[in-house]
C-alpha cells in the first residue's frame, strides 16, 4: 500500500510553498497552473465569500480593506504587544483585539484570529495538494522562521489542525533550508542560511555532517524585508510626483495599493532589466483632466535608494558569526532563501563579504518546503536525519522592577532544560507567581508575554525545559513533589488574572477534599490556568 505523503509546508509572509516526497526525490507539488506556491492572502469578495491565494490577492488594489496578507507577522501575539503596536498601521485592513488578547483581524462583520486566517491558507494548499496527488493528506511538517517564540509556534499548529492537518513537527526554516541542501549529500561544512524574504531577515548558521543538522547560531531582524525596500521605491516615486503635479498621493488608500503593487513589481524587473519606467494612469485629477504618475528608475539608481538595508544584512551576519567567534571566510557555502535575494545587489555583496559566490541550486523560493517535505518523509526512519537547533531568543522571568532576567540564552542548543531557584510566596499567600517573556530585551515591557507561572508554598525550583520543537514546559519542584506544565498560554496577564481569581475559588472548595484529590486538582488547575490553548 502506498504511504500518503506528508506535506512539507513554507508558510510564507508572502507566499505559501508546499512540497512532498516521492521515490527519495523531493519537489514542489504541481498543479494544473504550475507549482503549488500561492499568495498568503484571503480575502472576503463582493459576494462576501472567502477567496484564498491569487484570487485574494488580485482584489488587493479596489478591496484592501477586506483582503488580508502580511498575517504571518500578528499570529501568536497579543494584541497589546510592542511588535503589534509598530506595524498595525501598515495595513489596509483592521488590526483588532480578538479572544483572550491576541492579535486578529476584522473581515466584514466578523473577528478573525490569526490561526483561523493560516488555516485558510492551509486548508487550500492542503486540498489542491490532494487534488493533484491523487488521494488524502492528513499530516504535514510546517515551518516557521527561526526567531518565533512558543506561542507563534503554538498558533501554527493551532493553524494546521483547524485546517484538518496533523502537524508531525513544526521546523524552522532555515534548518528546512539546510536540509534541502544538504540531505543525504554526505557533507561536512559550516553554512550560512541568509533568509530575506518579504517582511524578515534571518540569518542561521549550521553545520552539517551528514545527516546531523546543527544550528550554531541564529539572528535577524523581524522588522527588515522585501517591503522596505518596496517602501523606499514608493518614497522616490511619491516625492517625483509631488514636485512635478504639487499634489501628495499617500492619503489615497486605492492610489497608494496601486503605487506599492507598482513598486514591487518594478523593483523584481530590476533584478532583470537595468532601467524601466512605473506608469500608472489616472492617479489623480486636474481641472478635470487625468494625470499619470511616470517615473524611470535604473538598477543603480534602486541600490542607492537601498544599499543601507543590505548594509544591516551584513551587520547583522558578522553579529550572529561573533557570537560564536566565526570569520565570514570560514564559511564554506552561503545558501540563499527568500525572494529579496535574487536582487543582484544582494547577491554581489553576499561575493563580496563572504569570498565567495551564494550557492546555485537551492531555489529561495523552494527549498524550505522541499526541506520540510524531506523532513516529514524521514520522520518514522528511525536516525534518518538529526537536527540540532538552538533557541533564538532568550527565554527569561519578570523580575520586581520591570527587568527581564534570562533563564535560557540566545544560541542554547535545543532540547535542553534550565533549573532556578524559586522564592517563596509573600507574607502569608498560598502562591506565588511569575510571569515568563521572551525577547531580547533587558525590560520585560520590550519583550513578548507567553505566560504566567502559578506555584504553591513548598515549591523549591523550577526547570524550563525546550523541547526539539522549540516548545517550553516547565515543571516545579518541592516538597518532593514533581509537577510537569505546559506552558502553552494565549492569553494576557489581565486575562490569566481573571483565570486564577476563577481558580482561587474553585482551590477553596477543593480544600475541603481529601488529599489526594487535591492534589490532581492543583495539577489540573495549574494547567488550566496556563494551558488555556491545547496543542
Ligand atoms: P518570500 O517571503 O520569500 O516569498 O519573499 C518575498 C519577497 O521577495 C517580496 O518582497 C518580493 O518582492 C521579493 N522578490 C521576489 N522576487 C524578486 C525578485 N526577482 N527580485 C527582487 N525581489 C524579489
């Protein structure tokens, strides 16, 4: 009988990639229009149906408030975040507060939390993926970028179950990538993974030994991509416009989604041709007569306007190979993911800085869904592949004051486990709490929330232990007592308060049981207060 395949899915910013496994060779699925790569975007059309990938995307320019892309930045966290408050404006649809704090999106009259949206676009890969090979698939290896904390993690899963998917493992992309490259090629060589992709730059480096896949060191900038460099053609063009018309287009919404599509496209011929010309007619009117936006822009003119965003690429790297004392010459390959990188300026300066030319031959667009795919295929060989990979950023408690203390660092390897010490609760309270964040912040304030941690009088230590997946659990220790939690909360300090006032009350009447049943009792509430979202 044949073994249904295990898709192997890139869950883009931009676009969603998926690939699968047949006869040892991995490849993008295919599909009577091409490969399966869609847009990232659902959208609700005039006759307020959801519409998924280009269809979505094609009603972008005369419905931007209804068609949502760029989720991949929101999933996992809470609306009242730092990262949320930066780049809600940026979109043409509502950023909104949904369930239990975290971020969703308003699509007509409706709430839409981020999960729900990356099901959309699961669910449609994973039925034209069934379309074309020909029978079921249940299960699946997603990845997300390096850099996500556990509960984005947790939502993409979240994602591919409402979208009827098993999820086998969540990997981070740039291992995906490595093992694209390198998987059954009997290697053994530093590499360096430069991920530029639409809204993210992500730098990872490995080393690979035959099928040992292990990450040394990973960094990157959430807030550097292909859009930035799409923003500054849309400033150049923009300021032409308004000294030769004095007329200011950015408060137009439709204009401005014409002028951004424009952009970008301008900006992907270019990686091409050496010069163009953006033309869109009718951005405006005069005495009743249309104007045109006409603007050339050459190659070199478009380094200029970008050459400081590559610059931080490369700080970025040297920050990432510092940490482990690496020279960039003792890189032995430089692989590529992400559409921003077929920029030629890229590509030059990737030569330049790191003596050698970026590896042919793993497609950026590609290869993460091919090393996801490989991935899934490999999972019940038992040592088929190991991959080692490390946290990307620290995982710490709140202290009294506002500062951040780091329990696991940056660039731990992955699974690993961290004990500390616990205080005792105040005065003559039951329990004590502490609260957990992620970042890379010394102020909690900067950080991301992921959840509360609750733990009785008698509890001594506490351990935060990472699984292979980058998931925390944590367990307390006391009294002789082990007790293992799940910290897999979506929910908002005010939110969790609530939870344990609620908890408080039900800890009152569970008093008067008999021990033993109080015990499972705090275990189970322990849970339920930070387990709110199964996994
Ligand atoms: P990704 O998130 O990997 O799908 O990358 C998408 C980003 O790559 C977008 O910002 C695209 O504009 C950009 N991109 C795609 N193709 C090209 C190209 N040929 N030249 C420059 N940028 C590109």
């Amino acid at each position: 009988m044949r073994r249904e395949p295990v898709l192997g899915i890139d869950l883009g910013t931009t676009n969603t990639c998926a690939a699968h496994v047949r006869n040892k060779v991995p490849t993008v699925v295919s599909t009577d229009t091409g490969r399966l790569v869609l847009p990232s975007v659902i959208a609700l059309n005039q006759r307020s149906d959801i519409v998924v990938g280009n269809v979505a995307k094609e009603q972008m320019v005369i419905n931007p408030t209804k068609t949502i892309h760029g989720h991949k930045r929101f999933i996992g966290r809470p609306f009242n975040s730092p990262f949320v408050r930066h780049l809600a404006g940026k979109f043409g649809y509502d950023v909104v507060e949904g369930p239990d704090g975290q971020t969703a999106v308003s699509l007509g009259d409706r709430v839409v939390t981020l999960p729900e949206v990356s099901s959309l676009v699961l669910s449609h890969v994973r039925t034209v993926a069934q379309q074309h090979l020909d029978g079921s698939v249940r299960e699946a290896v997603i990845s997300v970028p390096a850099y996500y904390n556990d509960n984005q993690r947790a939502a993409v899963k979240r994602a591919g179950e409402l979208a009827g998917l098993e999820v086998k493992r969540i990997i981070n992309e740039p291992t995906a990538a490595a093992l694209a490259y390198g998987f059954n090629r009997g290697f053994d060589q530093r590499v360096l993974v430069y991920d530029l992709g639409g809204g993210t730059f992500d730098v990872s480096v490995l080393e690979l030994q035959g099928n040992v896949f292990q990450v040394v060191a990973t960094g990157g900038d959430t807030f550097l991509g292909g859009v930035d460099f799409d923003d500054r053609i849309i400033g150049y063009v923009l300021e032409t416009f308004q000294r030769e018309y004095k007329i200011d287009l950015s408060d137009d919404a439709v204009v401005m989604q014409r002028v951004r599509n424009a952009a970008e496209a301008a900006k992907m011929d270019l990686s091409l041709l050496s010069n163009l010309v953006i033309s869109l007619p009718y951005v405006a009117a005069r005495k009743g007569r249309p104007l045109e936006l006409r603007v050339s822009l050459s190659r070199e003119e478009l380094n200029e306007l970008t050459s400081d965003l590559v610059d931080r690429t490369f700080q970025l790297c040297d920050e990432v190979l510092g940490t482990k004392g690496i020279d960039p010459s003792d890189i032995d390959e430089v692989i590529l993911v992400g559409g921003q990188t077929r920029m030629p300026l890229v590509q030059e300066r990737i030569h330049r800085h790191f003596g050698r030319p970026a590896r042919k031959g793993v497609h950026p667009e590609e290869c993460v869904a091919l090393g996801a795919a490989l991935l899934g295929d490999s999972l019940d060989q038992i040592d088929a592949v190991t991959l080692i990979d490390v946290l990307s950023m620290p995982i710490g408690i709140a202290d009294s004051k506002g500062g951040f203390k780091k329990i696991i660092e940056s660039n731990e390897s992955i699974p690993c486990r961290r004990s500390f010490s616990v205080p005792p609760p105040l005065d003559d309270r039951e329990y004590a709490e502490l609260d957990v964040y992620q970042g890379g912040s010394d102020r909690i304030v900067d950080n991301e929330y992921l959840g509360t941690v609750r733990y009785p009088r008698g509890a001594q230590s506490m351990t935060f232990r990472l699984d292979e997946e980058g998931i925390l659990g944590v367990s307390l220790e006391g009294d002789g007592h082990c007790k293992e939690i799940t910290l897999a909360t979506c929910g908002t300090p005010p939110s969790l308060r609530n939870a344990i006032e609620e908890d408080i009350i039900r800890r009152r009447q569970l008093a008067e049981q008999p021990e033993a049943q109080q015990d499972a009792g705090l275990f189970a509430s322990i849970r339920r207060v930070l387990g709110r979202t199964s996994r």
